[in-house]
C-alpha cells in the first residue's frame, strides 16, 4: 500500500517487532478495528537483521506463540533454544571447560527461541497484510499533533508528505521516541552500560573449544552440541558477552560492559572491539581470527538503559511500546517480554476505548503496574555489573531473579492476568512480597561480593538440581484457575522470603561472630551484611522466621548452588 486512508481507528508508529506484533494483536482482539503501521524501511528485511533482541525467554515466546498463534512460524523457521547458559571466568579464561558453568542439561520443559529478527519481522509483515492491516512502507514520521477526538500523524515517503488520523496513536519507533520527545517522557535510569556487537556469518560452537574426550564436561548435557542453541554469556568483572546462533546461519555476538570498568573506546569501533575479546575472552577470540571477512555488520550502543515517566494515557489515546518506552538491559533476554506485557494492555486499553468504555483509570493501572515491574527489574542490573565475575553471587542471584520471573512476572502472563484489573488488585500485595525482597537481595549482592570475590573452577551448576526454581519454570504451563493461581503466587511469595532468608544466613556466615543464630526469627526484608543497621533495618522480632525455618522450605534447596559443594577453589 503507497498511500494511507483518511482515518484510522489506531496508528502505530514503527513497523518493527514491537508495532507489528501489537497490529496482529489488536486485531485478532477486535477484527472491525482499523490500523495503520507507518514503517520507515522500505521493502523486507534482510535476514539476521541488524537488530537486537535475537534471544526470547518463556514470556514473550508464550507471546508469539500462543497469544499471536505464531507457534508453527517458531518451530519450523527459528532455533529451539536451549535455554540461558552462563560461563563464569576462571584463569585468563583460556579454558571454558574449566569455568564454572550454570545451564539447563536439556530442552526446558517450557520453550523458548532465537529469532532471526528479520526473517521474524518479515513473517509478521506478511501476517499483517494478510489481516488487512494497512502497513507502508519507507514512510518517514514529521510531527504527531495529539487533539480531542483525532491525532493527526504527518509523515514522508520518498519527496511526498501524507497525513492521516487516528483515534489512537502508539509510539513504536523505538530510540527515535517520537511521542516520548514530544510529551517530555524521557528519564535517565541510572544504568550506565555500553554495547557493541556484529553478526559472524558461518556461526561458531562453543562445544568444538573443548577436548572432546572429556567426558565428564560433555556429559553434563543430555546429548552433545545442545550448548550451541543456548544464548551463552560469557561473563566477568563488569562485562558478559552474548552468542546467539541465527537460523539463517550467522551467529550473533555483542559485548555488554560497565564502562567503570571497561572503558567505551576499547570497544566502540569493530577493530576494538575483537581486541577486546581476544584480550578478556581469548578462546572466542580464536574463533574469530582469520575470519575477519565473515563478519556482517557492527553496531554500538553508548548507555542504551533508559527509563520512561508514563507509557499510556486513556485520556488522551496514546501509548508507548518496545523500545519507544523504557529499556532495561539484554541480559536475561527482556526486550521482547516488556514489548509482550506492553501490547497486551495496549490491546485491553485500546479494545474498550473503542467500544465506548472509559479507560481513563484503567490506563492509570496499567501504567502502573507495567512501569513497577520495569523498575523492580531494573534493580537487577543496576550497579550490578561489578560481580558479574562472581559465580558464587551470580548462582544464587540468578535463583532470585528466576523465582520472581518465573513464580511471578511470566506466571501471570501465561495465566492472562496482567490485564485483568480485579484479580492484579488481589494479588499485588504478594507480587509486591517478591519485588521488595529482590531489591533488598540485589543490594545484599553487592556487600557480599566486598567479602568474598573468590575463584571458582570446574563446576556445573543445573537449575535442574535446585526443585524449587524448577518447578516455578513448569507451573508456568499448569492452567491454574484464579483462586489457585491467587494461593500460588502467595505460595511463592512466601518462597521468596525462606530463599532470602538461606541466603542472608549464607553470607552472614562471612561476618564471623556477628551471623545471628540459626534460632533466632528474622525478618526477611531487612537483611544485610551491615551489622550496625540490623536493629535500626528490623531484622529482629517476631513476625520473620529461623533460619532452621527457612531451610525445612523448599528454598533450603538453594544449598545445591554453595560453591563449595561443588566447584575446585581456583
């Protein structure tokens, strides 16, 4: 389509994931709605694109798949992902197989994908087209001018200015913020970290920088060459590299560092960049020798984190989805499940509004649930990336973060609740439960990494061996009915506070005399590692529970991940 009608019932902004999944969206949710996608790149895109956000965890594929019906695309078209694996330095890192590595031993019950981005975008283009939404192409946003009843949207395709309108506008055009420029939205987050990163054509595994007669190595895996599927991080003081194979065959490789302690000019240009890894990540720097003619692209990101004041408004029709609204951090994969939680209340938001409701509250809700989260996870990134080397930290963080994820975030996403304002009203208290003990862990990390950064080697951390993670990974799939699904999050609030509990007790132990005793009750929202707080925080008193309490809970599992028990000192 060259030229857009009149009018519309919603036009998005930016025809990239973000915007084509929300059309697709919007309407399977109300077909009689009318939808114009304004996307600046004419004609498809080539594949592996020149785009982040190749690797997808459980929530946003639950997304493509179910939500948008995108399953067969998924299985037939992008890798089947073995899950997030993680290699934590040991040495000068010049033998992986002796890096502590923590990673699934198989397929995880729940799937997940790389996503080649542009032949997933392509896809979706397609999709759109076939449901009659009209999407142009090379079309350039001028100005959005927000009124009463219409938002008049100007934009140029080629050396011709078109205007159209729209009862909603939504904001898609990622760090171009259109709409967060013009509505004064867009706020620092405190994260500072950089990120350069390129296409290989050809792909590596992973798997051929080890003997292949180590047998003990290799037989942590259920089979060999599953290792190459997973999103591998490669990880260290203040940096993790990620390598994301492609279906299209080029492997995906970015470095991410906190310039405190790496500087940005050491990676800012291609050249620097494989400096950088042949000094801090040699085996991979290896791989890449002589291959300088297969490398694709390169592109470089200086402090990409950023928050946002407000993603929608139900009084004035606009919302902000993808990277148009806030931007967390690639580790752990969020981009595409904040683009899945934002559609889907953009779609809720957007469905009522046009079939006569008031959604002026409602929008209230939504944003504040959508922007309580980011901020909550945001915790899990910011001035974090100083122990970023430490395995034993990074293993039991990483518990954390699965157990709010899992246990929270993605489990009412899978159950279709985000949405629904009466049931979230009823289980916020608990969701909030877990938010406040992960921010309180995250500032624990960073004490307990003051008292002990040690090396570890040779040790295999499975989230298998830890039942309670697990298992907040399957229910995700289990169907709960509402007042089930209530007591479960409960359930897993009060999980969260024994696991925290068996972690303070943990670190505590470093303070010699100071730990307080396995029978005394604490609270569990005042841990730390400053003694001198501990009275004035209330670890004390008699609503907490013991840390003998604490281990009989399925969070007394968290002990499979003591370095000790597994790993060689280095």
């Amino acid at each position: 389509m060259s030229t857009p009608a009149d009018h519309y019932d919603v036009a998005i902004l930016g025809g990239g994931l973000a915007g084509l999944t929300l059309a697709l969206q919007l309407k399977q949710a109300r077909p009689d709605t009318s939808i114009f996608v304004a996307e600046k790149r004419e004609g498809p895109a080539p594949e592996a694109a020149f785009k982040v956000g190749e690797s997808t965890v459980e929530l946003s594929c639950n997304y493509f798949g179910r939500v948008l019906g995108l399953q067969e695309h998924l299985e037939q078209q992008q890798i089947h992902k073995c899950g997030l694996r993680f290699f934590f330095p040991y040495g000068d890192n010049s033998e992986l197989a002796q890096r502590v590595e923590l990673g699934p031993p198989l397929y995880p019950p729940v799937p997940s994908y790389q996503l080649d981005r542009g032949r997933f975008e392509n896809f979706l283009a397609e999709r759109n087209e076939a449901a009659g939404i009209d999407r142009i192409g090379g079309a350039r946003i001028q100005d959005v001018e927000l009124g009463d009843e219409r938002h008049k949207v100007t934009f140029t395709r080629g050396d011709e200015t078109h205007e159209t309108s729209a009862r909603w506008v939504v904001d898609a055009t990622g760090r171009a913020f259109t709409l967060k420029k013009k509505l004064g939205l867009l706020e620092d987050n405190g994260h500072m970290v950089n990120s350069s990163w390129f296409r290989l054509a050809g792909g590596l595994d992973i798997e051929e920088w080890v003997d292949p007669s180590d047998d003990d190595w290799f037989g942590r895996m259920t089979e060999r060459g599953l290792r190459r599927n997973s999103t591998n991080h490669l990880c260290g003081q203040g940096y993790w590299v990620w390598l994301i194979p492609l279906s299209s065959g080029p492997i995906s490789i970015g470095i991410v560092a906190d310039p405190r302690f790496h500087p940005w000019e050491r990676m800012n240009t291609l050249e620097g960049a494989l400096d950088w890894i042949r000094e801090h990540e040699p085996q991979l720097g290896e791989s890449l020798d002589g291959r300088r003619d297969q490398v694709e692209d390169f592109l470089k990101v200086e402090n990409f984190s950023y928050g946002c004041k407000q993603s929608f408004s139900g009084s004035d029709r606009w919302a902000l989805t993808g990277e148009a609204g806030p931007f967390l951090d690639p580790f752990y994969s969020p981009g595409s499940d904040y683009i899945a939680m934002a559609n889907t209340l953009i779609t809720d938001m957007v469905a009522r509004e046009l079939d006569g409701e008031d959604v002026t509250e409602r929008a209230k809700a939504h944003d504040d649930l959508y922007l309580s989260a980011y901020r909550t996870h945001l915790t899990f990134y910011e001035q974090q990336y100083e122990f970023w080397g430490n395995p034993q930290l990074m293993s039991v963080k990483i518990g954390a973060n699965n157990i709010l994820y899992w246990g929270v975030n993605a489990l009412l996403f899978f159950h279709h609740k985000l949405a629904d304002l009466e049931f979230m009203e009823a289980v916020r208290p608990d969701v909030e439960r877990v938010w406040a003990l992960n921010r309180r862990l995250e500032a624990m990390y960073r004490e307990w990494n003051a008292l002990d950064d040690r090396e570890w080697r040779r040790a295999y951390v499975s989230p298998v061996a830890f039942p309670a993670m697990l298992e907040r990974h399957i229910e995700l799939v289990a169907g709960f009915d509402d007042e089930t699904l209530k007591a479960k999050i409960a359930s897993n609030a009060e999980l969260m506070e024994a696991y925290t509990l068996v972690l303070f007790n943990k670190a505590a132990q470093l303070l010699g005399d100071a730990a307080p005793a396995e029978d005394v009750k604490l609270n569990p929202y005042a841990v730390s590692l400053d003694p001198d707080r501990w009275e004035a925080d209330g670890l004390f008193g008699n609503s907490g529970m013991t840390i003998a309490e604490a281990r009989e809970t399925p969070a007394g599992g968290a002990e499979t991940l003591w370095m000790e028990g597994i790993a060689q000192p280095a």
